[in-house]
C-alpha cells in the first residue's frame, strides 16, 4: 500500500501547487513536487518530502463577473512581488461570433485584447503561457480565429500588483483567476 501512495506522489515531474490549512486560516498554497514518502511504523504515520520549487507560497484568487454590453471592474491582485506581472487565466462564456469581445486595462496603460468569441463554444485564455483552448475539449483555439493577425503584437492581460480597473465591452460571462504569491514569514500572514 504504501509503494501506491509512493508511487502516486512522487510520479509527476513537473511541479505542482499542494494547500495547506494552518490553523483554520486562509490556505497557503506551494508550488513543488513531492519526493519521498515513508512509513513512520512506531507512530503510525506518514512522512512526506516535498521540495518547494520557489522562494514564494501562493494564493488562489477567482472572480466571476457578468458583463452585458459595458462595464468596468475592479481587481485588487494581492501580490507581494512588486516588480513583476501577475498573469491570469481568463474563461469567456457566452459571447455572440459577430460582436467582438474587448477587455482592456485601464491600470496597465489602456492595453487591450480583442476576441472573436464564439457564442456555443467557451474559451479558456492563459496569459502567462499565451495559450487559449476551447471549454469543451480543450483543443487549442488558433490565434486567427480570435481575429489576431499579428502574432508579435498580441496583448496578453497582466496584473499589476495592488488595484487594477479592467473595462470589458460584450456579453459574455468572464471568469478572472491567478496565482498571487506571497510572503510567509515563519508560516503566518
């Protein structure tokens, strides 16, 4: 039994994000790869190795906002890297082919994404790793069918560190998620 649980832990080898719930507070997240996982037969437990891949813990942040024609957001990112972007994942449902979906961002100096969204077909944008993928089979969407042209000038929303005011034209429903990290001193906010 425990070669399984061994062998379920440690098998990935890309990092990924684990939670922690210390003391009935908000959850820290780390991002690394478990290595070891041992059997402790005198207390009757489990010991794990598990190797934090960064000088940072992280939160989860996810905000859902229905836009129908205009409307201007707000997004606080509470990130303690003050010298660097935060990307999100953005998730459009909903909007109709012929009216174009725009998000632009007031707080980064007015830059704007443009979409062509289909009205059945859901889209998940990652814009750190500057993908987009269908809701349904995840199937890479291509940039051309989004409207973009111009591969070397696409705008890739981005966060920036404390208050951000995002205006989104359409109507469509947009789910905004990120990692934000943070920093832990001693394991307390």
């Amino acid at each position: 039994m425990l070669e399984t649980i061994n062998a379920w832990l440690t098998s990935p080898k890309l990092p990924d994000y684990v939670e922690f719930n210390i003391c009935n507070s908000t959850p820290i997240l780390y991002r690394g790869l478990f290595t070891d996982v041992r059997w402790v037969p005198g207390m009757k437990m489990v010991n794990v190795t598990f190797k934090n891949d960064s000088s940072y813990c992280w939160n989860f942040y996810r905000t859902f906002h229905q836009i129908r024609g205009s409307k201007e957001i707000t997004i606080v990112c509470n990130s303690d890297e003050l010298e660097e972007y935060v990307y999100p994942v953005l998730t459009i449902e909903g909007a109709g082919k012929s009216d174009p979906v725009t998000i632009k961002s007031i707080s980064d100096g007015g830059n704007t994404m443009k979409i062509n969204a289909y009205d059945s077909l859901g889209i998940t944008i990652d814009c750190q790793r500057c993908t987009v993928v269908d809701a349904t089979t995840n199937g890479i969407v291509s940039y051309v069918d989004l409207g973009w042209s111009d591969v070397g000038n696409i705008y890739w929303l981005r966060l920036i560190p404390g208050l951000n005011t995002l205006e989104i034209t359409g109507d469509v429903d947009v789910t905004i998620s990120y990692y934000a990290p943070c920093k832990r001193l001693g394991g307390y906010a």
